[in-house]
C-alpha cells in the first residue's frame, strides 16, 4: 500500500491510497473441503471457500480513499470528543477482483460527569460491497462479523451461512450495520493510580447479504436483515502497554445459526 494523507482542516483529514494485494489460501491440516460430485458427510470447510481456494493465486489492485474527522482530547483515555472515518475501495484496476466498498464508523465521547468521572460513549457504522464490470465477489471479499461489530458472538458467527457440513459455516455478508451505547467508570474501592476502570454496554447488529455464486443447485441462508443484540460488562485497564479490556457479553437477540462468545479480550479504544 501507498498512502498519501492531507490535512484539510485542524479536525478533517483526507487520504488516498494506491493498494496491491496477492493472495494465495491453502487448507489446513484437517480440513475436509463440502466439494465433488458426493459431498462427505464429515466435510467442515464450506463450499464457497473451496472454490476460492481452488482459484489459486488472486490478486486485488485497487485504490482507497478516506475522510477522518477527529476531535478527541486524548487518543490514549479519550473522555470528550467525536472520531469518525469514511472510506471507499475500489477494485479492478487490474488483477482479478472487480468490487466496490464503502465503510463507515464514528464514535462520541462525553463526559458525563467530571465529579464522578463517569464518560458515555455512543458508537455506530457499516458498510457495504458490491460487484462492478462483471465481476464476481468471493468469500473473502464478503464483511465478516468480529467484536467491533457486536459483542457476544464468535468472529464470523452471525450473517448467511452454507448449511452443509458438520456446523453451520458462516460466509460473511455484503452489508452490515452495527450501534453501542456504553457507560464507562472508575471503580470506587481501587486507587485512581492502578489505571482499572469499568464499564457497561449494549451492543445491536446485522450483518446479511450476499452475493456468492458458481455452485449450481447452492443456497445460502440467513441472508435476511435479522437484527442481534447483547448487554455485557467490561474491565478496562490503563496498561504500559496501552489501553486493554475484558468484555463479558451475553445475546439477547440472536439466530438459531449463530455462534456466542461471551468472553473477548481486545484494545480498549480502537479508532
């Protein structure tokens, strides 16, 4: 990647960038690919990854560019501010994919109260790709759900999904939108100085879709815009190495197919 940034204004900046991605995918030891004229019974490798994987070498040239609008007052323990970035990429300068996908997400901080030190943060995006000049999406060009879209479920556990094989594959989605609504505090009992926090939060997502195809007589369900949604508790902490977080959610809003992940472990503030 290429990248070039320009400062439109103290808060605004643009970018530009010039990307050129090879990609080459093998199995795994194990992996039983749902393919061939009888498809094995004990198969756990979807279809539509055996066909990208049979594609062999595939290469994506494409240009992105962006607007990032970032007021926050401190990238580390932000307790004010907003950060929000768009972006688009297209593909199909050459190489073999041939799509368009645009993204978005932005972030609100306020401080609630300063006596208390109590901060509310609201967060929302999507997203959306579609093919251009004939072109055809693969599995690995598709939106996959992870913990910066909702809470409580395993990456790529929500959205269309191949059922053949010995569990639900989820393929990922051509659109997703995702919401957060969270309350982050200090924990009374403990010093200021050990850098511990917590927080509550309620997250809801969809993520649906989809544009696979080249497997004749092939399905795909769960492609509607079912929405999911989950509560849950978090530990932050002020590490030397950043900021870290413990997230312990629970669905209450889900899908038969889908797969929950309560516990997750990641970066506090991810912008």
């Amino acid at each position: 990647t290429v990248r070039f940034g320009l400062p439109i204004t103290q808060a605004l900046t643009a970018n530009i960038a010039y990307n050129l991605v090879q990609e080459r995918y093998r199995y795994r030891s194990g992996a039983i690919p749902c393919e061939g004229p009888v498809v094995p019974a004990n198969c756990n490798v979807s279809r539509f990854i055996a066909q990208a994987v049979n594609q062999g070498t595939w290469i994506r040239s494409s240009v992105s560019t962006g607007l990032t609008y970032n007021t926050i007052d401190n990238m580390q323990n932000p307790r004010s501010g907003i950060f929000a970035t768009v972006n688009a990429e297209i593909a199909g300068l050459g190489g073999n994919a041939r799509f368009v996908k645009v993204t978005g997400r932005g972030s609100y901080y306020h401080t609630l109260s300063d006596e208390l030190d109590v901060v509310g943060v609201l967060t929302a995006g999507g997203g959306h790709v579609a093919t251009i000049a004939g072109g055809q999406l693969r599995i690995f060009d598709l939106f996959t759900s992870s913990d910066r879209i909702i809470r409580g479920f395993d990456f790529n556990g929500i959205g269309p999904y191949d059922t053949v094989g010995v569990r639900n594959q989820h393929l990922g989605g051509t659109t997703y939108f995702h919401g957060s609504a969270e309350l982050q505090f200090p924990f009374p009992v403990l010093s200021e100085g050990i850098g511990l926090r917590g927080a509550v939060f309620a997250d809801a997502a969809t993520l649906y879709g989809s544009d696979l195809r080249g497997i004749p007589g092939v399905t795909i369900d769960g492609t509607g815009m079912e929405w999911r949604a989950s509560v849950g508790a978090s530990i932050i902490w002020a590490s030397p190495f950043g900021p870290l977080r413990v997230d312990y959610a629970i669905p209450v809003a889900k899908e038969d197919s889908d797969r929950v992940q309560n516990f997750n472990f990641g970066v506090s503030t991810r912008f």
